[in-house]
C-alpha cells in the first residue's frame, strides 16, 4: 500500500502501466475551470462567527474565488455587521497564460456578504504550477510510492491566494496488491497430446461447438462454401453447405432451399443451360410448347411456364435466410456469432449489400467496389477489410480456450465441459451463469467408442464407465475430479460430462448446450495451472497451393467450368492473396506433358505443374507475372476429358510432399477438384485416399478436398479426412456456384499472423504480467519489450488503452520482423488475476493558513479505475490535532462503472462533482485544520480484478476567523 505520512492499512502497490491518457484528461478538465467566465460571481470570506452548515463556498457563479476548487471568498450565509467591508479576488478568465482578475470588494448586507465587485479588473501572468514537493513511502512489497502532501495554489482560482489543494497523482497509481490465483484447479497441456488426438477434438476451421472440445469454443465460425455468412441475414442457405446451416435447415426449413434431387442437368425452378425433354414430364410439356427451353437457354420464363405445369415442383424451394436463422447458429450450433452495429452485419461476414453510412471502412470499401454496397457483401469486400482499410477481421473458425472465470454471456443457466486431462486428474468446468450441483455424470468410452462427439451416447455399452462430481461447479471455474477413482488409467478415452439421463435415478442437470462435453485422454501428461492465456498466434507459414483441377466434360453443365474457374480468377486477382504461393494443372490433360490421362494413367506425368509455383503480389496483371500466367492457362484450356482420378491425385501429393520436405518451414496444400467419380485407372476409394494420407503423414501436406454436383460426397470427404482436414468443401449447381467456390479457396488460404491480438474481459487476466515472445525457427526466443503507445514504438508491443486494455498491438518494426521470419510463432502469456482482498489507503493532510484566518476544507476530485462491480469507497475525518484524529469517518463518495459510472469526478463537473467536503463535513468538520483521507478498495465479487485510483485532489481556503 501507498503509505507516506500519516496512517495506512492494508496492502496496495504501483499499478503497473501508468494510466497517461485518463490523467491527462482529468487534468485538462481541471484547466477548464479557469476559463469559465463568471464576472457575477459570490465570493466567500468568513466574518468571525462560522457559516452556517449548507453553505457552499463558491455559490452563486462556477469559477469564482472559493468556486470549484473550494477557494475561501464566497457567500456568507453567517451574521456579519452590516456596512462592514472587506476584500475579494475572483478569477475571471485565463487565456494563453494571461489571467484576468477582479479584485474588489464586498460589502456585509442585513448581515450576508454581497458579491464581490466594484474593484479593478487587472491581467497578469499566471503563476507557475507550484513545484511539487514529493515524499515516498516503501510499503512491505518493496514498491515506492510517490505522493505530493504540500499544498499548492489552486488551479481554478490563481488570483485567490488563499485557495490551497492537495494534487495526488501517483505515477502510476495505487491499487492493491493481489494474492495467490484465484485459480485452484488443475489440467493438462494439449502440446502433451499426440497430434491425431488434438486434431480429432479440434476440427479447425470450426463452424459449431462440437468441433472444439477440450473445454473450448468456437470463435468466428466458419460458413464453409455457403453462398453467404450463416451470421448474416440473406437468401436462404443450402443444407449441405454447412454442417451448422444442416442442423439449422432440420429444424427450420424455411432457413433453407431445397436441393434439387431430380434427374434434370438442373433445377428447372431455377434458370440455366437447356434441359433434355425426356428428364421430367413437366419438362417435357414445357419444352413442347416452348422447344427453346430444351435446345437453347432455360430462361425465366421456362421456370415459370414449368411452375404453371406443375404448380407444386418449385412450392418451398425459396427460403429465407432470417434473424431467426442466424439466431439459431448459437442456440442449436453453439457458436456465437460477432455483431457490428451499426452495420446489418458484421463487416467480417460475407452477407447481405451493407451501406457505405454504416462505418468508415464499409465506406472505403464501398468507394473502390460499389457492388459491395449494392448487390452483394461477398468474400471479396470482406478481404478488403485489410487490404484497404488495414483492420484485422479473427481467423475463421479458431477453437479458443474458455478462461478461468469466464462465463457464456447469454447462458443463464448451467454449461458444462471436459478440459485436458492430465496425470490423475478431470477437469470438469462450468461456462454457465448458474452454479452446477454436486453429483453431476461423468462417463467415458474407449478410443473409437463411435459415441465421440454425440450429445446422447450409447449409455447402455458394456464398455462405457462413470463417476459422479464431489463438489458443486461455480459460474466460471473448475473442479479437478479423481481419474484413477472414476477408472480413466493412462489408456486412449473418450470422456463425456453430464450424459442424458439413462434412468430417472441419474443426476443429470440441463444445459445450455451438449454439444461440447467432450474431452480425450492420452495417459498420465503432466499438470499444470489454469492458463489466462487466448492469444497465441499460429506458425508463420507462407503457404503454397498446388490445385489440380478436373477438367472433364462434365465440366460443362450448368457452366460448372465458367463459374469455378471464375472464382480462380477472382482468387488470384485479389491483392489479399497476395505472397501465397500457387501451381496449377488441369487433369486430365496432355498440357504441360503427356500421359496424365485415363490411357496412360501416368502419376509422374500428373505431378508437373502447368503453371509452375510462383507467389502473387497485391499488384495486378500484368505486373503480376504469376497472375498473368494463370488467368493466361485459364483461359486458354476447355473442358473435354475424362476422370482419371487416382493418378491426379497421386500427382500432386507427390509434387507437394516433395516440395514440404525441401521447405519445412512453409505449408504446402493440395486443392483437388473434381464434378464426378473416378471412371478409369482405379476407383477404389481407399487405395486413392491413401495418396492424401501419406502426404500427411510424412509431410506434414493438407489436403483439401472441392466437390462440385455429382461429386463422389463419401470420397470427397474421406480424401480430405486422410489429408488433414476433416471434411470437403461441396459446390452445388443450385444457387452462386462461383460464390460457393471463391468461399471455399478463401477459407483454405487462411489468414496470415496477424500483428494485433484481442484480449480476453477485464478481470480474467492481470494485464500487468503479460509477455510477448518471438520464437525465431532457429535461435533463441526473444521477449519482446512492452512500450506505452505506438508513438514510443522501437522494437516491441503496446496495449490499445493502458487503463482498460481490450488488444495487443505489436509495434510496425516488429510486426514486419515477425511476417518475414517464417516458421516462427509469437506467444502472448497473460497472468491469471490473483485473489484480491479488500484493502485500505488512508493518509493525514494539514491545512496551514495564516494568522488571522482560519481552515475551511473545500473540494475533492477523483480519478479512478474499477473493473466489474469492484468499488472504491472514499471519506475523510477531521480534528484540530493530528492526535485527535479517532471515531468514524464520513463518506464523501464511491467510485464505480455501474450503474451509474462514477469512476471520474473532476472539479469541473458535472453535478455532484466536485465533492463539497464543507456541507458534507458540516460543522466543525469543515473547519479544523487535520484531516484523514480514506479510500477502500473493494474487488469484484469473484476476487479476480480490484479497483485503481490514479489520482485525486483535495482543496481548502484561508478565511478570515475574526
């Protein structure tokens, strides 16, 4: 604790970054009293008995002699012998440094002072600040604590001598000192985990709650190849384009649009190249009337007279995409979805036109694209949110830890989850905003149960074991629970908390969400403390695609090859794909060589690139020589071959897996693309998905896998499981195929390390213990140095506020150093909050007037930070000897967020601020020369965040005793 002279109890220490910009602005706030003109305004000097209790010194204009800093010349409300006569000073304005003073007088009528007048008016320089006399103190934690107890002439009234105050401005403030964690619990570290564990409890990138387990969740969710964001508003989605908009699409169908499942090359809702008559007997009826629709385009007016023809064939295939839809991606898929008011939608989604008035970057945005404002917020104005506007959007679909102490904000009740377990011990916590009972399920299968992610497992297996919870789980904590007793061991598991009920007998308790009551055990891992960590960035890895790419007649229906091959082009010429690295090849195809065909089924011949591997710029074709050369072969190839699948493939795992093992520290993808199944050279799905699998394995390469209509689904998927990323992207021929397939290229390419991380609340992590670390592929770690703002930038990181922090910024010189370093990390490790406690500052202030005159304490102000429902509780007690200084103490004010914010009371104002001590104080209060300032520090109720006070000022006058 901040102790000087004077009494203090408790504990308090300097906080940890200095709070410049608050107390610059409640200094300034200070000044602005000096300027208020206020020629009418009462000042106070005392005659010899004592104003009544109520009067305020400074009454009748702001700004006066004894006004907002308590300065002795105002209204007397006491008795005074009429026709008595005495001097006043008032401070009329002050203006690049020249004060303007009226020192007059003021005569005694039916015994009340009148105000000051009928003097001169006078400039004159305004007297420096008063130089600071500080003293120290050195609490038991070792910390100085630098405090200013001499009283120096008031800022607001200068040409009043008499106005005295106290200015309290510790360099970085005072908060109390915090004890051990707040934390109890154990768990373990998913670096322990072998890779294929971590991979299958978290399937990044995550599009709902099951695909992160491990007591995580899934920020930003991903939409997959959907035509638009499922967190935006729009026409409606297709089932199959998102594993969450499926789930959504069950339980509303009118979110959705049906698929076609007719034997047409398309939907003849929807309009599109010719149909076969022979197809569907409504078209065939179409077609007679009307033989254009069969031989040429089917126009709109083929769908419609199709909807005459059979007026039930297109009921319900347009749904809407609604507020309800997007509700619905929480409360069924447990993913939350970022909001952006005023905004329809997130600018970081793709949805919906947005309008330009909306925000500055939509605006921008807008200016070089108008379509984004227009027709459609597609993939491509979302990419220009950092391209143009320089903002970050968050990766799509990371998996994120929940913090110790943090809550789901729209869970009121109970929201349950399995941590990483760890030598002996469970972590079970609870996300919910209700505590969770004692005696909760927990049961676990063994590895590949086929029970693993279900919300309702088998619970009748011979194999499945359980225990019940000793402890109940509060709101935002852990409970460690006992794996030997509940017969985990050190064997592969599948655990589960809170299963359904399996009999009426078995506690069970309902949940805001199952869906991620997961967790996997790999044996005895070491355990450690709860981390308060979120923000560790992803390996710096350029990235390389080779796409291989199907070419075969089929390719020609519903301009599947315009439409996909579009949205190539679209992807290469966006400046965001600038610095990936792409090789192309069209299969089958005698280009650049012969024998990657269904004849010669050549896998060598399948793995040389087209257009060799080369990184595009942000600069556009021609200047972009790897552009040019793409766009170039696009254009020049048409599609008109059959579907030798296993060599294609085969050919670009081999490019790749050789090009990852010459360059470990990039991350080589092969995009594979195809409309159909594999008609020649082998079809066995297996032996195919084995060629992804060995890539993998062996090379660390990652497969995607694109499907367009009439791709084999249950290969697609199986290629892109065995290649390390879960599931394939589908393109359907129903809706925005080239939107479909720009979203897919989109979410594989990514996002690079960002230079700016966003924090978790106030109050779950200690902002004063953060560290940010470059971890170089080769070398030693470097610790980079926290800096004040970007201004004092060299070569480290800054907060975005000091006082509040919500990001980390890392400065430009080392952002550029960390985007060059590839194979490099950056780790941001922020400190769990210790316990606080309450805790109390006090200290002793003596007013010193001169003969003749006597104290007359004034104002106090205030600036401080209090976190959640924390509080700090000022008062103040006074005597005429320091040794008389006993009984209570009177409350002058209490400083919070809510939920009325008081966090800052300056001695400009508003209204009640500043705080008039002489009516709170009353008599003799006011006018006795000792007085004890107190402020209580009180934490948030869950001990993990405790008020700071950066500052405050305490002012009193000289009036005249006799």
């Amino acid at each position: 604790m901040a102790r000087a002279s004077g009494r203090s109890t408790g504990m308090l220490e300097k906080n940890g970054s200095a709070r410049a910009g608050s107390r610059a602005a409640f200094r300034a706030t200070l000044a602005l009293a000096m300027l208020v003109l206020a020629p009418f305004a009462v000042v106070f000097a005392a005659c010899s008995a004592e104003p009544p209790l109520g009067a305020r010194p400074g009454e009748g204009g702001s700004g006066g002699s004894g006004g907002s800093g308590g300065s002795g010349a105002g209204p007397s409300m006491g008795p005074c012998v009429d026709g008595q006569v005495r001097d006043c000073h008032l401070t009329i304005g002050e203006q690049n440094g020249i004060l303007t003073c009226l020192d007059g007088t003021q005569a005694c009528v039916e015994g009340t002072w009148a105000p000051c007048a009928e003097g001169t008016i006078s400039s004159r320089i305004a007297p420096p600040k008063a130089k600071i006399h500080e003293t120290s103190a050195r609490p038991d934690d070792g910390d100085i604590i630098i405090l200013n107890h001499v009283a120096s002439a008031c800022v607001n009234n200068p040409c009043d001598p008499s106005c005295q105050v106290f200015d309290e401005q510790p360099d970085a403030g005072v908060t109390p000192d915090a004890g051990a964690s707040v934390y109890d619990w154990q768990n373990g570290d998913l670096s322990d985990f072998p890779n294929g564990l971590v991979n299958k409890g978290l399937k990044e990138p995550c599009a709902q709650a099951s695909d992160c387990q491990f007591n995580m969740q899934c920020e930003s969710p991903s939409s997959n190849t959907c035509s638009h964001h499922k967190c935006s508003v729009g026409e409606g989605l297709y089932p199959d384009c998102d594993p969450c908009v499926k789930s959504i699409c069950t339980a509303d169908p009118t979110c959705c649009l049906i698929p076609y499942a007719g034997t047409c090359a398309h939907d003849p809702c929807v309009t599109g190249v010719g149909l076969k008559k022979t197809c569907s007997t409504c078209v065939n009826t179409v077609c007679t009337a009307n033989p254009t629709c069969c031989t040429g385009t089917w126009t709109q007016a083929c769908v419609d007279a199709f909807a005459v023809a059979c007026p039930k064939s297109c009921a319900g295939v347009q749904g809407n995409w609604t507020p309800s839809c997007v509700d619905k991606v929480y409360s069924l898929c447990g993913a939350e979805c970022k909001t952006d008011p005023p905004c329809s939608h997130n600018k970081c989604y793709s949805g919906a036109a947005l309008s330009a008035a909306c925000d500055p970057c939509v605006a921008t945005i807008c200016q070089a694209s108008p379509s984004c404002c227009t027709t459609k917020w597609d993939n491509l104005c979302v990419d220009k949110v950092k391209t143009l506007c320089n903002e970050t959007c968050p990766a799509k679909g990371v998996c994120t830890p929940w913090l110790p102490g943090e809550t789901d904000p729209n869970c009121a009740g109970v929201d349950l989850a399995v941590g990483v377990p760890c030598n002996g011990v469970v972590p079970v916590c609870n996300h919910g905003k209700t505590a969770a009972p004692t005696g909760i399920r927990l049961v676990h299968f063994p590895a590949n149960s086929q029970q693993y992610p279900k919300c309702a497992p088998d619970q009748t297996l011979p194999t499945m074991m359980e225990c019940l919870t000793q402890e109940p789980i509060p709101p935002g904590k852990c409970i460690n629970v006992d794996a030997n007793a509940c017969g985990i061991g050190n064997g592969n598991r599948e655990i589960m908390i809170n299963p359904p009920k399996k009999t009426a007998a078995n506690p069970y308790v309902t949940e805001c969400f199952c869906e991620n009551n997961w967790s996997l055990s790999s044996g005895g891992n070491a355990c450690e403390a709860p981390d308060c960590s979120s923000v560790t960035s992803r390996t710096i890895r350029p990235v390389n695609m080779f796409v291989q790419f199907d070419r075969s007649g089929s390719m020609t229906t519903n301009d599947r090859w315009g439409k996909t091959t579009g949205a190539l082009k679209a992807f290469f010429q966006d400046p965001a794909s600038a610095g990936i690295g792409v090789a192309l090849r069209f299969w089958e195809h005698y280009k650049p060589v012969t024998g990657c065909d269904d004849t010669n089924c050549s896998i060598d011949a399948c793995a040389v690139p087209l257009v060799t591997l080369g990184k595009l710029t942000t600069a556009a074709a021609p200047t972009d020589t790897q552009e040019q050369k793409l766009i170039t072969e696009i254009n020049n190839t048409t599609p008109a071959a059959d579907t030798p699948l296993l060599p294609a493939l085969a050919g670009a795992e081999k490019w790749a897996k050789a090009y990852q093992l010459a360059n470990p520290n990039q991350q080589t993808v092969v995009v594979f693309v195809t409309d159909g199944y594999p008609n020649s050279c082998g079809s066995d799905a297996t032996t195919i998905a084995a060629y992804a699998e060995d890539a993998y394995t062996n090379a660390g390469v990652l497969t995607y896998a694109i499907g367009i209509q009439d791709a084999n689904v249950s290969l697609m998927n199986l290629i892109a499981q065995k290649g390390g990323t879960s599931t394939a992207f589908f393109v359907t021929d129903q809706g925005d195929a080239q939107q479909q397939m720009l979203s897919a290229l989109l979410e594989i390419k990514g996002d690079v390390v960002a230079c700016e991380f966003d924090l978790p609340n106030a109050g779950l992590f200690d902002p004063t213990a953060a560290t940010v670390t470059f971890m170089p592929a080769a070398g030693a770690a470097v610790a980079f140095p926290k800096v004040l703002n970007q201004a004092a930038c060299g070569t480290g990181w800054y907060y975005d506020t000091p006082q509040n922090p919500k990001k980390i910024f890392l400065c430009p010189t080392t952002c550029q150093t960390v985007l060059n370093s590839a194979g490099a990390t950056i780790d941001v490790e922020l400190g769990c909050p210790g316990a606080y406690t309450p805790a109390t500052f006090t200290h002793v202030y003596e007013a010193k007037c001169p003969t003749g005159t006597k104290v007359q304490w004034g104002y106090f102000a205030y600036d401080s930070v209090t976190p959640g429902d924390s509080n700090l509780a000022f008062s103040a007690r006074t005597a005429d000897t320091a040794a008389g200084l006993s009984g209570a103490f009177t409350s002058l004010a209490t400083a919070k967020a809510s939920p009325v914010d008081t966090q800052l009371c300056t001695m400009a104002g508003p209204s009640p601020c500043p705080i008039d001590m002489y009516k709170t104080l009353g008599t003799p209060g006011a006018r006795q020369s000792f007085l004890e300032f107190s402020a209580t520090f009180n934490p948030t109720t869950n001990k993990g965040a405790a008020p700071t006070l950066n500052g405050w000022e305490i002012t009193y006058s000289c009036v005249d005793s006799e």
